[in-house]
C-alpha cells in the first residue's frame, strides 16, 4: 500500500461550547448550547434532543438554579489551553480542530463593534498551537447561536442573520490572517434540517412549518457560508476553507429495488447540503422534496451567483456509524448521531447504540470522492465509552484504540485506492462534554479529564492507553497501527 501522504493532518478536534467552559466570562453572551440540560435519571433522548424549543423553554433553562448545565462548564479549556495543547503536541498532533464561539467575539451576535477580550483569547490559543507547529483547523459555528439573535430574529430563519455573520467572519480572518490557514463554515450543516434551535437559534414559537422554517434557515446558511468562503479567499489567500456535513451512509436493508431507492433518497437528503456547497446550486432531486412538504425556498436576486461563486475548496466530514435503508419501518432500531435505524445484523454497536462500521468509512470516502473530485478531510470519527480509571490511575481503552485503529486501516486503504484525503482529526481528542446528552460519561478522549456528568471532579488531565498508541500513530504517519 501506498501509505499516508507526508503532509497527513494527523490531529484531533473539539468545539467550543463543548469544552471552554467560562460561559459568561470576559463579555461572552449566552448560546443556544447553554440551555442544554444535564437530565440524570434517563439521559436525553434524541426524540428530545430534535424537540422544537420554544422561547419558554429557554428562559426557563436561564433561569434555573436547580438544573445541571455542563455546556456551561466544559471542561475549562478557556484556563487551562496551554496544558491541553501541550498534551496534544506531545501526541504530535499537526493539526487541532477547534471552534470559535460567535457570542464569545459577539454576545449579541450582531453588534458592531466585537468583543476585544474575547479575540484575545483565541489570540492566544492560536499562539501556542504554533508554538508547537500545530495548525489550527477553525470552524466558524460550531452548535451555538447566540441567543440575542434567536431572541431578535429567530436566527437563521431570518435573513439578517447572514450580514451578522458575515461581519462575524470577517473579523476572524482579519485578525487572525497570519495564525489560520485551514477554516469550515458550519459543522454538520445538515443537522439544522433537524434540530432547529442548537445550530439554528431557531424558535418554535406559533404555528409555524418547522421544516419551512429549517430548509429556509439552511437557504440563509448557505448563502453566509458561500459569502464567507468568498471573504476568506480575499482576505488569506493562501488559506482553504471547507464545508462539514454529519455524514449519513445508509445501506438498503435487502436488494429490494424499493430499500435501494431508500437508500439513494437518504442520500439525496444527506447530500443536499454539501452538493449545494460543492457544485455551487441546488440539486434538482430537492424541488419534489419542496413541493411534497410545502417547503418554498424565498430567493432574492443575485443568491444563485453566490452561490456558484462561493464553492468550497475541500470537504469535510464527521463518520461515526452507517445505518440502514428500509422500505418496510417495521422491526428492531438502534440509536445513532440524530437518526435511529434498524439494526445491521453484521455490526457490532456501542454503548449507546451507534453501529461501528470501519469499511462503511472507505464506502462514505469513495462515494464522497466519485460524487465531488475535491480533497476530503474526515474531522471527526470516534467511539463514545465509558472508561475506567485503575486504582494507579491508568485507564486501559483497547476498545477506543480498536475502533480507531479499523477506521484508519480502512482510510489507507482508501487512499491507496485514489481517494485524495488530507487528514484526520478524531472526535473529542480530550474528555469533553457530549453534544447529544450533555453527558461527560460518554467520553472519546485520549487524554482523560477527572469530572463526573454532575461536573464534580478535579478536572486534572491525564493519559489514556489510547493516548501512547496515537502519538506512536502520528511519529510513524500511520505505519505502525
Ligand atoms: C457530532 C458533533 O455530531 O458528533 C459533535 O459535531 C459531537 O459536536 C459528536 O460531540 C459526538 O456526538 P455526541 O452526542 O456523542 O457528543
């Protein structure tokens, strides 16, 4: 095999509101992710998870002094970057995946002016990842929207938004032209044909057609994003932006002709977003979608230019799991990243039901690959477990090193059978709060943080197994697996 390219972005990454903690601290506003309770005697489902927010249920999240928040905390990256970053340098990490809190830079998310303290602290996070050689890899949204404008405007249904982000990334590129050369606009993109109110602000307050209310939110998304990959060339010129999509590779149950269209429908509605990202317009596949859900997308003049003008240079993606296509909505499901499917009966699933499935990545990266010919880049990929801290305080996670030792034979494999893939950047690189049930006992670090679902802990850092096995990774680019 042809092995991995020299300039491999080996590397892990994280997003703000998931780790900084500090949530009102130096000027920052509130976000969406703020809101997001820690519920102990189930867990959050995703039926809950996708639930409408309306403006009550925010103000009550606000207001409550009994409920556990853990986005609130994260794990306190915002004091303690230079040891996190200095445990990454010591993997070899070449690159770390982090995101920029908008109502860090701006707590409103539309004033005029951004939060100076706010810049700073990014400032210095980027300063020590080239201390390191470490190349920021920064997403613009990541999960959180900042409240004052789902308050104002209902977020991204509201086309003011684009201009409020429009400002947004401009300044990032202008300040830290010299520090960032590799950017994406909004993770898993798709997610806010889903969940409205985490990536979206969006509140489901009246009688409104929620999936209106999202395909038109995910309208003003692009046309930001086509926008800002536009201002990015302009401003760093040798930089390149990406778009993210949470990958959904969803097989047919049989060879059924019928559980094949399945499967190409779940496509078609996975990959709308990065083929409007990619190719510039939207797909025609989408215009019966539209009519059969009274969905009508409000244009205005000049959108489709910016679009065309404003495609990505590479794609990015998170794989955790496959799924399956079925016709027939009968038998056994299993839970995964925000859609529940039926069980594969030649897969094994973790914890919380997500199906592991290696070879399903170099399917995802091949067909990702034939579809849009540009340079793909898997940023996130992992396995969520419960770990155990020995009475040394080792914490022996084979199943974390088998899981992404699979996936990564399966990306050589790819990559000697032509696929252009520029790096890989495991989900969660250190402990950190889930996305999905504000859970910390879901952990897929290498490096361990001593804090409990409750947010009691010391929060001292140390090395899983997993940690030795991914720096021996890194130091041979991926030869010694
Ligand atoms: C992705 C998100 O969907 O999956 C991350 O971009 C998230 O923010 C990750 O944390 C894993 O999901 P979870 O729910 O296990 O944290």
């Amino acid at each position: 095999m042809s092995g991995f390219p020299q300039n491999f972005l080996w590397g892990g990454a994280t997003a703000a509101n998931q780790f900084e903690g500090a949530f009102l601290e130096d000027g920052k506003g509130w976000s969406t992710a703020d809101t997001a309770r820690f519920i102990k005697e189930n867990g959050i489902s995703m039926a809950e998870l996708l639930k409408p927010t309306t403006k009550a249920d925010v103000e009550f999240a606000m207001n409550d002094k009994e409920g556990v928040y853990p986005k609130r905390h994260g794990i306190d990256f915002y004091h303690r970057y230079k040891e996190d970053i200095a445990l990454f340098a010591e993997m070899g990490f070449k690159t770390f995946r982090l995101s920029i809190s908008w109502p860090r830079i701006f707590p409103n998310g539309d004033e005029l002016e951004p939060n100076e303290a706010g810049l700073a602290f990014y400032d210095a996070v980027f300063d020590e990842c080239l201390k390191y050689d470490i190349e920021p890899l920064v997403t613009i949204s990541h999960y959180e929207f900042p409240l004052g404008l789902a308050f104002k405007q209902n977020g991204w249904e509201s086309r003011e938004t684009i201009e409020a982000f429009e400002r947004y990334a401009r300044v990032l590129f202008n300040r830290y032209k010299d520090k960032v050369k590799y950017w994406l606009t909004f993770n898993e993109i798709n997610i806010i044909g889903m969940t409205g109110y985490l990536s979206g602000g969006i509140l489901a307050d009246g009688e409104k057609n929620m999936l209106q209310a999202q395909y038109q939110a995910a309208h003003h998304q692009f046309i930001a994003s086509a926008l800002a990959v536009k201002a990015c060339h302009e401003i760093i010129p040798d930089a390149q932006i990406g778009c993210m999509l949470a990958r959904m590779e969803a097989y047919p149950e049989t060879c059924n002709p019928l559980d094949v269209m399945e499967s190409v429908n779940s496509d078609h509605n996975n990959l709308f977003y990065s083929d409007v990202q990619i190719r510039g317009y939207y797909p025609s596949y989408m215009n019966k979608f539209f009519r059969d859900h009274n969905i009508t997308i409000k244009k205005e003049a000049g959108d489709d230019q910016i679009l065309r003008e404003g495609t990505v240079d590479f794609m990015s993606f998170s794989y955790y799991m496959s799924s399956i296509a079925s016709h027939k909505k009968d038998g056994d499901t299993t839970s995964g990243n925000l859609l529940s499917s039926k069980k594969n009966p030649y897969l094994e699933a973790s914890d919380w039901g997500w199906q592991i499935d290696p070879v399903g990545l170099r399917v995802t990266l091949h067909k990702l690959y034939d579809r849009y010919q540009v340079p793909l880049f898997i940023v996130e990929n992992g396995l969520g477990a419960k770990d155990v801290v020995e009475a040394d305080g080792s914490i022996h996670d084979s199943y974390r090193i088998d899981y992404l030792r699979s996936h990564i034979e399966q990306m050589e494999q790819a990559i000697d059978e032509g696929v252009d893939l520029m790096g890989y950047t495991p989900w969660g690189c250190i402990d950190l709060v889930s996305a999905s049930t504000s859970e910390m006992s879901k952990r897929y670090g290498f490096i361990y943080v001593d804090l409990d679902d409750e947010g009691k802990g010391s929060l001292d850092r140390s090395r899983k197994d997993s940690f030795y096995w991914y720096k021996k990774v890194i130091e041979t680019n991926g030869a010694d697996l």
